[in-house]
C-alpha cells in the first residue's frame, strides 16, 4: 500500500504548485520530507476495526474477501498503518490481509479514499495485491495498481500488474505464473511461506526496508519517478521539483 500513497501524494504536491521559485522550493521541502516520513522505519501495524473508517467501502473489503477465500485464501486480519495514517491523514485506511494455507501466495486488499476522513471524499482506488516472499530476500507480486502511481519497486521487488478490479482467480493464476517464471531463471531461490499473522506483518515492514534501501540508492525519488506522477504538461515543473529536491537533500 504505501508505494501507492507515496506516490499519490507527490502527484497532489505536483499538481498544486506554480512555477513561483518559493513555491518550487516549498513543494521540494514538502515532498521530501513525505518520502522520508512513509517509509522510515519502525512503522507501527496496529489492528483495524472497519468501522472505524465509515468513509471505505465495506462492500469492497467484502465482496473481495469472497472472492479471495473462493480461490482458498484464508482471511488473517484487518491492519491499519498507523504511521501512514499520521503522515497522510486525507488517506487513512486499513488493510485486509489473506494468506494461502500453505503460505506462497498472501493477499492485501485496501481501499483509499482521497479526502474521506475529512468528510471531502474526492478520488476512490482500490487495490487487490498478491505477494510471494523468496528465501533470498526478494518478493514477487502482482498489484491491479497502475504503474503510473508507484514507485519504482525496490530491490528484490519484481513486481508485474493487472488491471483494475482483475478477479482473484486471474490475479492468482498471474501471480503464479510470475512466480514459476522467476523460480525458473533463478535456481535455489525458494519459496518463503507466510501463513500467519505476525509473518504477515514481518513480510509488511520488509517491503519498507526494500524501498528504504531502493531510495538511499538512488538518493530519493528519481527525476523519471517525478515525471511519471506529473500531471499532463507538467513535465517541466517536475523536474525543476525535482532539481529542487536533491539540492535540499545535499
């Protein structure tokens, strides 16, 4: 999820600033100070009750659940990301969390709301993501997110994509085949199985350290990242944003 809310919220910074310089400087700061915030470490996953969050959809979280236990997912919980609830307030919402019994698929089921907490609902995107962890460290996956709205996948991430609303018996049978493609060309390297609760949320945090060591790397968000999430004609305004950025992180 927070690959998501990163880069959705460095969207809304681009598509508020004008070509003023301190306006520039502010978004770069703002920006940041975001990224650094949605994934340091140390991320607090606290239980979730959905009604707690009446601006979600409970026919989402649902009827995704059904389709996800049709195919022999096992629900596990409801998690909220409380650090990402603090940094982004306007997106606060939970996680539905699923695993296979034997532990090489787990699902995560979300939906966010832009605004909703504020009582100013605006954009609605819901995610169904599926997740293999392999014994080096790496993770397959296979998200209905749009790659324009992510990051970059970190290390060890190989990440393919469906499209929104894919049932969970095709996102498993991509899922699958993704995997069976990766194992294949990458000899003994193994499933990691994540059948329960607290594996689940170890599985989480691992994927924030892999985009943690993805951003020290590349020294922050990519000038080709900052583009991607610019809005149509705003390419040159990302890239002063972004000149801006590594200016300040210097």
């Amino acid at each position: 999820m927070t690959f998501l809310l990163a880069a959705l919220a460095v969207l809304l910074f681009l598509g508020s600033v004008a070509l003023s310089r301190a306006r520039i400087r502010r978004a770069a700061r703002n920006i940041n100070a975001m990224v650094e915030k949605s994934f340091a470490d140390g991320h607090r996953l606290i239980p979730a009750e959905p009604a707690q969050f009446p601006w979600l959809s409970s026919t989402f979280y649902d009827e995704t659940q059904r389709d996800l236990e049709s195919e022999g997912f096992r629900f596990l919980a409801n998690v909220e990301d409380a650090t990402l609830s603090e940094t982004h307030p306007d997106k606060r919402t939970y996680v539905r969390l699923f695993t296979l019994p034997d532990g090489s698929v787990r699902a995560a089921a979300w939906e966010v709301v832009l605004g909703g907490p504020q009582g100013r609902p605006g954009t609605t995107i819901r995610t169904v993501e599926l997740l293999t962890e392999l014994t080096d460290g790496g993770c397959v996956s296979t998200t209905t997110v749009p790659q324009q709205r992510l990051l970059d996948p970190g290390p060890w991430t190989f990440r393919e994509h469906q499209p929104p609303g894919t049932p969970a018996r095709e996102l498993l049978a991509a899922q699958r085949s993704h995997l069976e493609r990766h194992l294949s060309a990458h000899p003994g390297v193994a499933v990691l199985p994540v059948r329960t609760y607290d594996e689940a949320l170890e599985a989480w945090l691992l994927g924030y350290a892999r985009v943690r060591l993805k951003l020290s790397e590349k020294g922050g968000v990519s000038r080709e990242e900052m583009r991607r999430f610019a809005r149509p004609g705003q390419q040159r305004l990302a890239d002063k944003v972004h000149a801006e950025m590594q200016r300040q992180k210097r």
